[in-house]
C-alpha cells in the first residue's frame, strides 16, 4: 500500500455512466468531461451494465463480474459518478453498482475514495434531485466528496457533439473548470485521508 506522501500525479479516475442506454446524454456528457480533464488525471470507465442484481445470499461467493467490478474501482484513486435522474433518484442500475461495491459489510471499496457527481439532462433541472439522492448514499459509505462546483448540466440539443466536442463556449469553460476543481479535491483528500488496506 501506497503511502500518502506517495501518492502523486497522475492520478487514476474510474468513472460511472449512470445510464445503460447508448444514446445516453450523460455518455455524450462524459466525452466531453474526459476531452477537458487534466492530463494528469487518467481515466477508467466502470461499466454496470452486466452485474446481475446483487443478493446477500452471494457474500460469501461473489460471482466473477462482481469480484472483477470490485477490484476495478480498488485500484482507483478517485471516482466520477455522471448520471441521469429517473423518477427524482439515480438508476436503478447504478444503485445496483454500488451495493455490489459497498457489500458485504466491511469489504466497502468506494469508503475513503475522493469523489464528484456530476449530470446531464434534457430539462433545465438537470439532475438536481438525483444528485442529491446520490449525494446522500455516497456519504453513507464514506466517500469524501466534491460539494463545489456543484454541475447540473442542461443536455440541449448540440450542445456537445458525439465525440465530445463542446459547442458552447460558456458551458466548455464550466466543464473545464469542474475537471480543474476535481483534480484539485482528488489531491486534496489524497494527502489528508489514507488509502484503504
């Protein structure tokens, strides 16, 4: 295990696409994030798509998807949650993600990584309730979290383009300066909160 005055640039990033579909806004949306990171933020996508619902009945025996995500999202330094909001919540998919993550108790591998939720949406509200709601899950499992900028992101139409290309000058600066300020919580929380055994 690393130590804390160890930990140094580039910093590894797993990041979650709430939505299964792929005409997602919040994928189009994640493009557009990774094209504006700092380079020294390097980046893994978390798929969610293929673990079956989780039951505690499978703790002791874990199946290989399960045990595959969970190593995956171990070996991150920080974690980027880009969701949509279904019915005032988060996907049922991803709430599914993270029981497998956060099960069984005491084997929680997103407790103590820095995080940032972020997300996009056809209406003006853009994910605002369901942000919070996954704001409120995140902190139960003691993730440190970015409260600022908070970025509840209005997907009109051609605003971002499908290899990630931001049309609009104002939201590109935005989204670059949400990158910035993640890089710099991630540094943050990496120097103050030691990394799991």
């Amino acid at each position: 295990m690393a130590t804390i005055n160890e930990l140094q640039p580039p910093y590894k990033v797993g990041y979650f696409v709430g939505s299964l579909s792929t005409q997602s806004v919040n994928r189009t949306l994640s493009k557009a994030l990774l094209r504006l990171a700092p380079s020294d933020l390097v980046f893994t996508e978390i798929r969610i798509g293929d673990l079956p619902l989780y039951n505690r009945d499978l703790d002791g025996d874990y199946p290989a998807s399960a045990r595959e995500f969970k190593a995956t999202i171990a070996a991150q330094d920080a974690l980027l949650f880009i969701t949509p909001e279904y019915n005032r919540s988060i996907p049922g998919a991803l709430k599914n993600a993270i029981d497998w993550a956060s099960r069984p108790y005491g084997e929680n591998v997103i407790a103590r990584k820095a995080t940032a939720v972020i997300g996009g949406s056809p209406g003006q509200i853009g994910t605002a309730v369901g942000q919070q709601h996954l704001r409120s899950i995140l902190s139960f499992l003691q993730a440190p979290q970015m409260n600022a900028p908070e970025a509840y992101i209005w997907m009109r139409p051609g605003l971002i383009e499908e290899d990630g290309t931001v049309t609009d000058p104002g939201t590109e600066e935005f989204l670059r300066g949400y990158m910035n300020s993640f890089f710099e919580y991630i540094e943050r929380v990496l120097t103050v909160v030691p990394s799991a055994p």
